[in-house]
C-alpha cells in the first residue's frame, strides 16, 4: 500500500500532527481515519461532531471525499486542517 506523510492541523487543540494516509482508498474513508486519530493524538481533547471536514490548510478549500488522495493533488508534505 502506497501512502503520504500529511501534516493535519487542528486549530480547536492547536496543534499539528503528522499522518501517513493511504493512496488507495477515496477521501471519505481517509477523512475518517484522520477523525479517529485526531480524537486519540489530542487524548480526547478534539471531539468530532458531524459537521466536522477537512480542507487545505492555506486555501481553505474542502477536499472533495469522493475522489482518492492522489486525484486531490494530495503529496508528501500536503498541509491539511480538521475544523
């Protein structure tokens, strides 16, 4: 399995991780993940909701979570935010 090595940001704990995510499945599946590990990295201190997304940390602009990272443009060293 191929993977990335994304930085995800998370203004509401204010801090950053860095996350490998896999190429082969599509962004809701990784949006998922990324959810998860963010609630364990942050111990609980990050709570989810359901209107929770991610977005390219600079531009601002959502990921489409139907489309595999690679098809985002997604690369090493990708800036991600969870808000």
């Amino acid at each position: 399995m191929n993977k990335l090595l994304i930085e995800l940001y998370i203004p509401a704990v204010n801090q950053t991780y860095d996350i490998y995510i896999p190429t082969s499945l599509k962004f809701h599946e990784i949006e998922a993940m990324l959810i998860s590990a963010a609630v364990e990295l942050s111990n609980g201190t990050f709570a989810a909701s359901s209107d929770t997304v991610i977005c390219d940390r600079f531009s601002g602009q959502l990921l489409d979570v139907n489309k595999f990272a690679l098809e985002l443009g997604l690369q090493n060293g990708s800036m991600l935010m969870l808000i």
